[in-house]
C-alpha cells in the first residue's frame, strides 16, 4: 500500500531526523511508504490495545468512561428505544458499555445489541460476559468490517416497528481515518444505516495540548511502542515468516510524532540501518529496501476541534443533536441525527 503517492524515504528521514522532541510539525510535503493500519490489529494487537486503555497517559479512554458513567441514563432515556436496536461499529472497552447497558435495565428497555468486530474471538470474549450479566439483552456479533456492517443494517436492521437505531461509533476510532474518510465513512452510515429518529453517538478525541497527546501516544512504560512493533510482526505473518526473521526489532523502532498544526497524531516504523527484506508476494520474490532512518507510516491518529466537528457535519450531512464533554474537556461524545 502507498500513502499519498510513490515513496520518497529519503527525504522523509532527512526533514524528520531534526527534530529530537517529538513534537513538532513534520514537513508535509514528504511522501513515505506506508503499511495498512488494520495491520495492528490483529489478536495480540486487540489485547496489547486493552492494555493501552488501561494506561493512565492514554487519557481517552477514562474520559469516555467518565461520560458514559454520569451520562448513561439521559442517553439511555433519550437515545435508546424501547424495542430498540444498538449498534457498535467496533467492539471497544466493555468496561463503558456495562454503564449503558446498566441504564438500559434499569429503564426496563428490551433492546438487541450488535456489536461488530474484525476478530471472532475479541467478539466471543466481549459478549459472553455481557450475555450473562445482562440476560435480559439479546446480544448478536457481527464479523466484519465497517462497510460489511452498514450494508447488514441496511438490508435486515431495517426499522420496522417504529423503534430507534442506536449506533456507536465510540473510543476514537474516527481519528484512524483521514478527515475526508471520515466524513465520507459519516455520509455512508447516514445514507445506509439510519433512518428518520435513529441516531449515531461518536467519541471524538479534541485537539489537546501537544504534550498530552505525545504522552499518550508515547507513553513512559512503552505500552504503545509494543502496540505499534507488534504490527511487524503481524506483518511477518503475513509474508510467511517466524517472528522476528523478517523485520527484527534489533533494526526497526517505532516513532511518534504529534502536528499540532494539522491535529494529527503519526505513528511511523524507523529503519535503524540500511537493509533488504525479501519475501515472496503472490508466490513471486520481491525485495523491500530501506534506507538507514527511512520512516514507514502506519497509524493517524487525528483530532478534531469544534470547527473540525461542524465541518465534519457539514460534510457528511448528519445533524447536531447533542454532545457530552468529560471534565477534563479533552474528549467529546457527540449525538447526530440523520
Ligand atoms: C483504536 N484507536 C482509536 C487508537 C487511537 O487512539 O488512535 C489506537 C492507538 N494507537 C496508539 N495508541 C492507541
């Protein structure tokens, strides 16, 4: 996979390699090989990314819980229906939707919660307990991605006794797509998954101080590095080789860099030392060849300032309903309406 267009490490390395804080504003007319995000997630990349949730530094998950925890039963009364259908795009941190669905009993609301994912087991290991501490809940996995599941709503959640649709697209997966994806991905979900009065709740992470963001993307036990590194090693997998053959560790770190000007966090692999990396594509050799410090990218991870937000409504024509920000006013779950 390209990113924007041919590669040009070279010059990536040269303009990246003065920068010695981690926070800057990395040059953006360099154009970098690139590796598919989805990469980080496989098994172990869902589990390290649990852990991520647990890191103090990773402050977006506590943000969200705290909204979830305060606000779980006005948006439980006025966003859930009786009957209703609630749908995760993504299965993220169970430990949230326990507080929502907690409101949903206590309102004495019969709903069917479909949760999809990419990964069976994430999903069997996120809906069995939920199944038993929720029994009066119907719960349905769906295996797939994003637009897999759009078109499931599309074609058998189709609204037919008046009752709401629920959709969470929560954490803050918006900010692992483009802006323009992401308001296209946005116009997607209100043309095929939402009828009149449904409604779509969004986490939205905020463009935060610099140093908060660096810190929760790099953050001091290495949580994330391991995050990140991990997807060479899904990578490797891919190619057919052991751990550690293809892309040893010895020769590759993970760099993390925050534009604060673009509100955009960038995760890349570095190439510690000019090397060859052979592996067979479609049964045919190919050869990957690196430059000493040539940076390969792999995660965005982008913020969203009030402006960004109606701009992102403006594009993909979903309405402003309501928003709930944390305490800390770091992180925003947002309520459209078709
Ligand atoms: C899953 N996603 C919303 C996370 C994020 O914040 O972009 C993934 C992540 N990458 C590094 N830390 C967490």
């Amino acid at each position: 996979a390209r990113f924007d267009a041919e590669q040009n490490g070279k010059r990536a390395f040269n303009n990246y390699n003065n920068n010695t804080a981690g926070v800057s504003t990395p040059i953006q007319d360099v154009l970098v090989r690139s590796i598919p995000t989805l990469v980080l997630y496989d098994d172990n990349g869902l589990d390290i990314f649990n852990d991520i949730t647990h890191v103090d530094e990773y402050y977006i998950t506590n943000a969200e819980m705290q909204i979830f925890k305060d606000k779980s039963d006005e948006i439980a009364q006025a966003h859930v229906g009786n009957n209703g259908v609630l749908i995760e795009l993504g299965v993220g941190s169970m430990r949230k939707t326990r507080y929502l669905l907690d409101a949903i009993v206590s309102q004495n609301k019969s709903v069917t919660y479909y949760a999809l994912d990419l990964s069976a087991q994430s999903l069997t290991q996120s809906l069995q307990p939920l199944a038993l501490q929720f029994p009066s809940i119907k719960f349905v996995g769906l295996l797939g991605t994003y637009d897999d599941s759009l078109l499931y709503i599309k074609d058998h959640l189709a609204r037919d006794n008046g009752s709401t649709r629920t959709l969470l697209w929560l954490g803050t997966s918006i900010g692992n797509t483009t802006r323009k994806e992401a308001a296209e991905f946005l116009e997607r979900v209100k043309r095929l998954a939402m009828q009149d009065g449904d409604v779509l709740l969004c986490g939205i992470d905020r463009r935060n101080d610099a140093s908060v963001v660096k810190t929760a993307y790099d953050d001091p036990k290495g949580v994330t590095r391991a995050f990140i590194l991990n997807g060479l090693r899904h990578v490797e997998r891919i190619f057919g080789g052991e751990t550690g053959e293809l892309f040893p560790l010895s020769k590759f770190e993970y760099v993390s860099l925050y534009n604060a000007d673009l509100g955009r966090h960038e995760a890349y692999y570095r190439s510690l030392e000019k090397q060859r990396v052979e592996v067979d594509v479609d049964s045919l050799p190919h050869v990957f060849e690196f430059e000493e410090g040539e940076l390969i990218f792999i995660e965005y991870s982008i913020k969203y300032d009030a402006e960004d937000i109606k701009r992102l409504m403006d594009q993909s024509g979903l309405r402003w309903a309501k928003e709930w920000l944390d305490q800390t006013e770091r992180y925003s779950l947002h309520c459209f309406a078709k």
